[in-house]
C-alpha cells in the first residue's frame, strides 16, 4: 500500500509521517528526512523530490505554496512530459519498499499529477484547528491571521476533492498530542482496516519519547476576534471525518479575494 499524508501546513503532517514511519511503513534512505529547524526540531520528514516536484507544479500555474492567487481548481492541472516522468521514477522506486509513507502539504493541491501513477493509494488527513494554523504561519511567515485562514481553506479544499476516490484514514493534531498513544492505536487501525500489511504499533515509549508536549506553541484559545464561517467550519468537520462529503467542494469568494489581495 502506498500511504499519503494530507494537511495544510504547520497542521502536524511531519509528526504523523514519523508516527506512521514507526509503524512500518518505510520513508526513504537515512538521509533523507529533511532538514531538522527550530520550526520543527523534530524533523519535516519531506522527501526533498517530492517538495521540489510538487513546487515545480505549482510554479508552471504562476504560485508558490504561499502564493495561490492564480490558482485554479476549475481547471486541469498542467504537468509537463519531465514532471510526469520524474513522478514515475520516483514512485516506482518507493514500490519496492510497500508499504511506503510520503508527505507534502503541497500535494493537497498537486495530487492529481500523482494520481495516475499510484496503484493502491491510501490518504491520511491531518486536522489541525485552521486559527492555530494562522497563528504558526503569522509566527513563521508573518502572515496575516485572516491570510493564514484562507490559505488553510485553500488546502483543505484541494486535499478533500483530491482524495475523494481514495481510501482515508483521520488523524486530529490536538489527539497526538494531547492523547498519544489513543491517537496512533487509532490511526493504526484504521490503516490496518484499509488492507495495510505489515504494521505494528510502535512502543509506548517511543511514542512518548518523540511527541513533545512542548512543541504546541499556537494555540487557538490565545487568539480573540477570530472565527471561523459557517462554510469553513463544514470544511474543517470533513478533514476531521465526522462530516460526510457528498461532493466536490469549493473555497469562498472571500477566501479567494484575501489570497488575490494579499499575495505572499
């Protein structure tokens, strides 16, 4: 099983990857982890390949991960002859190691140049509250909140049309931290449901020894004056699978006018 992991970013998608790496599934050479910042001390656990893969898909529609103001999700993706052929490869190469893990909150948006060459994809979806979202991007990135917000709607609806023919499995960032060992008992059944082989539960001490109770540093509590509209809050319920999704779902007008009036 190929086992791909979707969130906005700064929504715990590096944690989960590890989490699920633990598990069994294999991610890459030694070497290949990523960087390790103060941002994430605990490690991006991004394959180099598939950020750059996946910049260079936005980049051919005139966007950056921060900047989606010419972004459209009405229209194909377009993916170059070289594009395809580098997803290939390296997909093909993670095939001999199943079941694999792979990240990139990118591929939220880029994911139906990926589509096509995956076998048995399963999709993990991160939840992680959108205004704690803001807050780590307003301290990272010096993003506005209400950009931050509607960056985060943007993934969220990228990731949810993209994966609507793919098997998914729920994981909520406030669990793996507040609950560990709850949250990756249930995250693994969930993977075993979906017909993942060959993972085993990680030791409770490891678990513990690597999600820092710490490293929650944006809280939503801390923030006033923010909320959330009714349709982001219908967004949020479909990441976090207590919501069905019946359709295709699409980012709202005031969203689309804060990214076009605000680019990063």
């Amino acid at each position: 099983m190929q086992i791909l992991i979707f969130g906005m970013h700064r929504s715990g998608t590096s944690m989960t990857t590890r989490l699920v790496n633990m598990m069994g599934a294999y991610f890459g050479p030694e070497n290949s982890i990523g960087t390790v910042k103060d941002e994430n001390p605990k490690g991006f656990w991004e394959r180099a390949e598939v950020y750059k893969l996946n910049d260079a898909l936005l980049a051919a529609h005139g966007c950056s991960w921060s900047d989606l103001k010419n972004w459209s999700f009405s229209e194909p993706l377009s993916v170059s002859d070289a594009v395809t052929e580098n997803i290939r490869r390296f997909i093909h190469g993670m095939d001999a190691f199943r079941p694999w893990v792979v990240k990139d909150p990118r591929m939220c948006l880029t994911f139906s140049a990926w589509r096509p060459v995956l076998e048995v994809p399963v999709a993990v979806l991160v939840h992680r509250n959108p205004i704690e979202v803001a807050v780590s991007l307003q301290t990272r990135n010096n993003f506005p909140l209400e950009y931050g917000i509607a960056l985060w709607e943007h993934y969220v609806v990228g990731l949810l049309n993209n994966t609507m023919d793919v098997p998914r499995a729920f994981v909520r960032y406030v669990d793996l931290h507040q609950r560990p060992m709850e949250a990756c008992e249930a995250l693994h059944t969930q993977l075993v449901t979906l017909g993942v082989r060959r993972l085993e539960m990680p030791y409770e001490n490891e678990i513990r020894a690597f999600i820092d109770p710490t490293l929650y540093r944006s809280r939503a509590q801390n923030v006033a004056g923010i909320e959330l509209t009714p349709a982001q809050k219908i967004l949020a319920e479909m990441v976090r699978g207590i919501r069905a999704q019946d359709g295709p779902v699409a980012v709202s007008e005031e969203s689309k006018a804060i990214i076009k009036n605000n680019p990063m």
